[in-house]
C-alpha cells in the first residue's frame, strides 16, 4: 500500500531529479495534514506552525510514504528560500493529477 503520509522541508537547493531517494538535507517531517481526493487530483497538504521547525532556510520539500518504518521518496521539489522563524508558518500544498496511460 502506497501512498504518501508524510512531507518533509530541507535546505539543499539542488535540483530534483527522477533518481532522487532523498532530500538533500532534511530538517523537518510531519504527518500529511490534510488530503483531499478528487476525481482526477489528490491534494496533499502540510501546516507548518509557528512554533516547529525554526532556524532553517528552507528550499525543497519531499512527499513521502512511511511504512512499517521504512520511508520512501514519492516526490521532491525545490523552491525559493523560506527563511523559517517563530513568526512565520508554512502551509505547503502538493497536487498529484492523475492520467490515463
């Protein structure tokens, strides 16, 4: 069973790549907040609140699926810096559409 539960921040601005099993360097993991399915989207959401994960710049964020502890990288994007701080929260939505093949 396959699907992701949980996103991750870190700090390496490297650029994604389809080989990917990793962040760059993970600084913060949380479960899925929110998921919303649709008929052709899943929504993955994350709420980062004011007090978690402080003191990083964060640049890429990775979907990932943790099962009987052993955690797989779904997804990995980079973004501009997020400089992280106590007055700041993240709200971080990843949309998956789904295609016939």
């Amino acid at each position: 069973n396959f699907e992701p539960n949980f996103m991750a921040l870190g700090i390496i601005n490297t650029s994604a790549q389809s080989t990917n099993t990793a962040l760059g360097s993970e600084q913060y993991r949380a479960a899925v907040t929110r998921r919303v399915i649709g008929s052709k989207q899943i929504v993955f959401q994350l709420f980062v609140p004011q007090s978690a994960g402080n003191g990083f710049t964060y640049e890429e964020a990775g979907l990932f699926n943790v099962l009987n502890g052993t955690s797989s990288l779904f997804a990995r994007v980079v973004f501009a810096p997020v400089v992280k701080t106590a007055s700041v929260t993240i709200s971080l939505s990843w949309t998956i559409t789904l295609t016939a093949v």
